[in-house]
C-alpha cells in the first residue's frame, strides 16, 4: 500500500527494520566482491590464532573472481635456484619448494613458504611452465594461502600455498604472484618418485649453536643401525666442525643436506615446523616410513632388533596405519655414568669402557631415565606413512587425508630416549635397553671418527687424544 505524500517517513527507524543480513550488505558493491571480502575476513580472524585451524576456512567457498589475462608474465632473469623466494616487494611472503600433490581430492601443486602473520591477502596467482611437443607455454591458475598449525605470535610463520591444478596437468616450475602479473620467483616442482627406502629420518634445523659432534655422530649411526637408509637436516649456519661431519656423510649418499638460509629472524626456533612439513613432502613416495625425531633422542625398540622388525609387528594389519606415536622419557645427561655390564679389554686392544669415554657415547653410559613415561603426544616422536598425512606439528599430525588411524605404541615395545639437562631429581630407574647394541654401536662410531680423522684435521681441533700415530690410533679401532 502507498503513503500518502504527505506522510513524513522515519528513515532511522526503516532502517532498523530491514532483515540484518541484507543491512550487512553494501549496495555499492557487487554480490562478488562482498563475498570475497566476507571470506576474506573470516580467513583474517582464523590466521590471527596462528594459522588456519580451520580446514573448511581454507576452502574458499565463494567463486574467485575470473582471471583477466590467460597467460601470466615471467621474467626471463629469473633463475631456478633451491632457495627462499620473495613473492612481493616488500616481501610479505616467501616461498622455498614446490611439491606435486594428487593425494587429496583434486591434485594442487603444494608450496611451502612463509608468511607475514597480519597479512590481508589469501589469494595468490600460480604461473607454471610446462614442456609440450610445441616448447614450453606457460599459464595460470588460482590459489590461496593456508597456514601451518603453530601459535607462537611472532611475526611470521609457516604457510602452505596451494596452487590449484586440472587433471592431468604435469607442469615443471611454478611462479608465486600477488596483485601483479610479474613474477619474482621461480620454483622447480617436485614429483613423488618410486619408493627408494624403507625408512628415512627427518632431524631438526641445525643452526650455529649447535656443535655437539659427538651426539651427532651416534645418533646417526645408531640409527642406521636400527635400519635408517636416509637422512635429512635443514642447516641454518651450522658450524664448520658440523658441516664436515654432515659432507662426510654427504659423500656416502646418506645425507641430504638442506640449505635453511632464511629470510626472516621473527619465526619460532628457526622455521622448525616449516622444515618439518617440507621433509614430509619431500619423502612422498621415496620412503615408506618417515621418523621425525630430534638429535638428542633416539627410538629404540626393546622387544626387536630393528625398526624393520618392529614396524612388520605394529603394521600387520591389512589397511595399515597412518601414524606411529612413541612415547618420551627423559635419560638426564647430569646423572652418573654407569659403566658397568662393559666387556673387558681384548688383548692389545681398547675396552668398551675406554672407548664409550672417548666418544662420548652418552646412550651407553646414560642409562639412567625418569621413572614416568610421558603420555601419548605430549612431546612424542612418530613415524607416518608420508602418502597417508597431509600437515604435521612437532609432536603430533595435525592433518591426515581420508580415513586414517594411529597406533600409539605400547612402551613396552619402544620408547623415545630423550637425553636433556633437566636441573631436576625425580624417581628414576635404571635402563639397559641400550646396552644391547653396545658392539655394533662402538664399531660404527670407530669408524665414522676414522674417516673423519682421514679426510679432515676435526678430531685434533677438539683435542681427542688417544696417544700414539694414526697408523697407532687405527689399529685400536678394530675392535673386534
């Protein structure tokens, strides 16, 4: 019914009455960019947490405005190089590889990167090349922006940029782009290769404070001998007397040694969680069974040889399991040394004793731990089945892919060793697990620090003396 003319109308008041999700809604843009905007806001409140906690935040619901220009512009000085990219200027995201990933509902193209905490922009434009009968054309596709599960607020944190992709598609590098069509990086695309290993271990960023030679040495020989064929470690300015050790290893085709040079200093303990999913991505296909573990801790199983005994026992089921948890306990490095349970001395040879001392091989002399063992996921390691998970913390799988299941193992059957200074005196009890790989372990470490003395002047600098010429010192080492 119309008003009388005359009739004076409230306008505060007409106002008022309209539906509220209508009064949400500005005129003066279209339908598409208030959705975007309303999107745009709702992935803001979620990255202010620390990261997009959400899945369903991160799938963008509403249409993505239509690209204008089918083919975007790459600079052609830009070389592929393994390092961190700046995607803007200036630079709000970093970006460092790029992984193939068909494991989830429509494959993408995964990027690992970094980003400011308090950006504004989830999209990002995907450049990729690829190789035809024709030559190599480049196009675009859209993507966006998820963060990684770490809640630390600092500056900046790790991110994946996910590139969407079409059936099908194989491109070979891929370029990350804001609010312009240049491109400042280029990164070459990683595809999951046929399985290679049974088992791979993921350790830590080692940067310039760490310098325990000794540890490093053990733990890497320790592990192979529980059935570890290949190792990677992101070095952000580890010192030289790590470097030759890592080179060493390097040379033998056990290592693979990531250059962590990053851009920004405001990230938690070095970008660890970045590094942590890189390795992930890197291990899709190659490895059967990944271990993410630190330097001072080991698995070690208590009712099996071998992980690969082990893991045939845990993982006998048909469907398998995505995760493995093994639970913590604390061997405390300021405790005693026990030495006892030690072989005698061979004739004209070292004795176990003499040689745990000389390196320090603190999982044979440390055999103290705490009496309690630390509940499931509270500072546990795992190992995944790396084509079953999708993104990982440091302790726990944040992210699986379809159905999944875990396997949180029986202490009985393994445990973490973690060796830390504590400053602490709780209940404690003996351990002899170790001890059961005193032979092998003494062998292993002998010669390792036999190469080292060989190939480099390491084992002077830091004044390990067993008397005598190397020719001397080398005969000692064989042990047995």
């Amino acid at each position: 019914m119309r008003l009388p003319r005359d009739t004076k109308v409230d306008k505060f008041n007409l106002r008022q009455t309209r539906d509220t999700a209508v009064d949400k809604f500005n005129r003066n843009q279209s339908v598409d960019k208030h959705r975007k905007t309303q999107t745009s806001n709702k992935w803001n409140r979620a990255i202010k947490i620390g990261g997009l906690r959400d899945k369903n935040s991160t799938k963008l619901k509403t249409k993505v405005p239509m690209l204008k220009h089918k083919t975007d512009v790459i600079r052609l000085d830009v070389k592929i190089r393994n390092d961190w990219h700046p995607v803007d200027h200036p630079a709000t995201l970093f970006v460092f590889s790029a992984y193939f990933d068909d494991k989830s509902k429509h494959p993408v193209i995964r990027v690992v990167g970094i980003s400011l905490r308090n950006r504004t922009q989830p999209y990002v434009n995907c450049s990729f090349t690829a190789n035809t009968h024709h030559g190599p054309i480049t196009y675009r596709r859209e993507g966006y922006i998820h963060g990684l599960p770490e809640d630390k607020g600092l500056k900046y944190f790790g991110v994946f940029v996910i590139c969407k992709i079409k059936p099908g598609d194989r491109p070979s590098t891929v370029s990350i782009s804001l609010n312009t069509h240049e491109s400042m990086n280029k990164i070459r695309i990683s595809y999951p290769d046929p399985q290679q290993v049974e088992f791979a271990v993921c350790f830590p960023v080692v940067n310039s404070k760490y310098n325990n030679i000794y540890e490093l040495v053990q733990t890497v020989e320790m592990a192979r001998i529980l059935g570890a064929q290949k190792f990677y470690i992101y070095d952000n300015g580890a010192p030289p007397e790590i470097r030759r050790i890592l080179d060493l290893y390097g040379h033998q085709e056990l290592f693979e040694v990531i250059e962590w040079k990053l851009p920004v200093s405001e990230i938690h303990y070095f970008g660890q969680l970045v590094a942590v999913n890189d390795c992930l991505y890197r291990n899709v296909g190659k490895s059967k069974y990944v271990l993410f573990m630190d330097l001072d801790e080991m698995v070690l199983p208590r009712q099996h040889s071998t992980w690969v005994e082990m893991m045939k026992f845990l993982d006998k089921e048909k469907e398998g399991y995505s995760t493995f948890y093994f639970q913590m306990s604390y061997f405390h490095k300021d405790w005693e040394d026990v030495y006892d349970g030690l072989d005698p001395a061979p004739q004209n040879r070292l004795n176990q004793t003499e040689l745990v001392k000389k390196f320090h091989i603190q999982l044979l002399s440390k055999i103290w731990r705490e009496e309690e063992i630390q509940r499931v996921k509270y500072r546990s390691k795992y190992f995944v089945r790396p084509e079953k998970v999708e993104t990982l913390a440091v302790h726990v799988v944040y992210d699986y892919r379809g159905r999944h299941r875990f396997n949180a193992v029986d202490p009985k059957i393994a445990i973490v060793q973690h060796y830390r200074l504590r400053g602490n005196h709780p209940a404690r009890v003996l351990d002899w697990s170790a001890r059961r790989f005193t032979k092998p372990l003494i062998i292993m470490v002998g010669k390792t620090w036999r190469q080292l003395m060989e190939k480099t002047e390491l084992v002077q600098n830091h004044r390990i003396q067993f008397g005598g010429s190397n020719k001397t010192v080398n005969k000692k080492l064989r042990l047995y």
